[in-house]
C-alpha cells in the first residue's frame, strides 16, 4: 500500500499524559499536513511542512503542540499535557499540489 | 480562501442522480473548485476538480457555469455506499485546505 500511512489507528490516554502520532507520507510528496477533525464537523488545518520546513500554523496550534517533519519524510505530532478538549480524529495528509491532497485513515484520540 | 456554502443534508434513493450545488462567490479568476468525499471513520478523499464548464471522472461530475459563482457535484445513480459527507473547496492559493461542514448524504435504500 503506498497510501498515507497513519499510526496508531486508535489512542486512549489520560489527561496530562502527552502522546505523539507519527505520518509517513507518499513519498514523493513534499507537501505534508496536519488537520485535526471533531465529530460532526470538518477536518481542521493544523499544521504544513513542505519538505522539512514547518511553513504554516493554525492559531489551533497550541504551545501544548508541537510537530516536526525530520529530513522532509515522515512526521510526528506530539501533544503535551492532554486535555480532555484534545479528543478528535487528528488526520495527516500529503499532496504535491495543495489541491489534491492525500489522507491517511487518522488516529482517533480519546483523552479519559 | 474563497467562502464556500453548501447545505448542510440530503437524502436520496438508490439509483437517483443526485446533484449537490455549492455557492462560492468571491471566487477569484486562478481558483478551482475541488470535491472531496469522506466516509465515517475515513480520511477525506479527493473525488473531482474543475475550473470552467464541465468536468467528468469515474465518480462523478462536475458543473461550473459560466460566472464560476456557484459549482454543483453530480453523482450518478447513487448506490447505498455514497452515503458520505461531501466537501465543496477552491484552494488555489492558499497553503492549506478549508473543508466547512460539507453535505451529509444520506442514501435510502
């Protein structure tokens, strides 16, 4: 499967904890992003790396997140300090173009 | 970002053309307007883009009149596995991809 790679598929932590999801992109993809998508709404823009360097940040983006795309392949996004108000499909996607975009299946994340 | 509005549901029977219009009226003159797809549990996926007139793939079709203020999805003979959330978005010159609520479809059996 060449598709966009997510893991893990599904996280369950306690508040406080902090947690890390990884992404591994197709790989010729230099554009690599991070959405953050809540029941009953649309995926939210988080973060853009285009090959290595971070470019964009949502004000979504709090200081308790953080993300990197080490030598422009795969990425992690890691939250510290979880909240309950964390909780959400957090979805990767990778394009060559900004318009068509690739996801990957998500990680689910359940803050208890 | 071009603003883009959409209903928010829409139900249909299987075998029915269903058609969705999305509004976009401050679309500037080097966008295009993307769909993409999402089934629960899913990752969403690009289904069609287009600039002008009319655009048609395996999946669907897509028209655009002339003004580009206003583009409208048709899925043909929908079966029951199109029920998906539908994204209306013109992207173009922006780093990121503003999705909104889209259109919940829902198909009837």
């Amino acid at each position: 499967d060449t598709g966009v790679s997510q893991n893990p598929r599904h996280k369950i932590t306690k508040r406080g904890q902090n947690v890390t999801f990884r992404c591994d992109p197709i790989s010729e993809h230099n554009r690599l992003y991070w959405y953050r998508q809540t029941l009953g709404q649309g995926p939210e823009f988080l973060t853009y790396f285009q090959n290595e360097a971070q470019l964009e940040k949502s004000r979504l983006l709090s200081d308790r997140f953080s993300a990197e795309r080490p030598k422009g392949s795969f990425s992690t996004l890691e939250i510290q300090r979880t909240e309950q108000g964390d909780s959400a499909m957090y979805l990767c996607a990778s394009s060559l173009v900004v318009s068509e975009a690739f996801f990957g299946q998500g990680t689910r994340l359940t803050v208890v | 970002l071009a603003k883009t509005t959409q209903p928010i549901s829409m139900d249909s029977y299987e075998g029915q053309e269903v058609n969705i219009t999305c509004s976009h009226n401050n679309i500037a003159t080097n966008d295009y307007i993307t769909w993409y797809q999402q089934f629960p549990s899913q990752g969403p996926r690009f289904i069609i883009q287009g600039y002008k007139t009319k655009v048609t793939n395996e999946v669907a079709s897509l028209f655009i009149p002339a003004d580009r203020k206003s583009s409208t999805l048709s899925l043909p003979r929908v079966s029951l596995s199109d029920t998906a959330v539908y994204y209306c978005l013109v992207p173009t010159g922006a780093n990121n991809l503003f999705f909104g609520t889209g259109t919940r479809l829902t198909v009837i059996p």
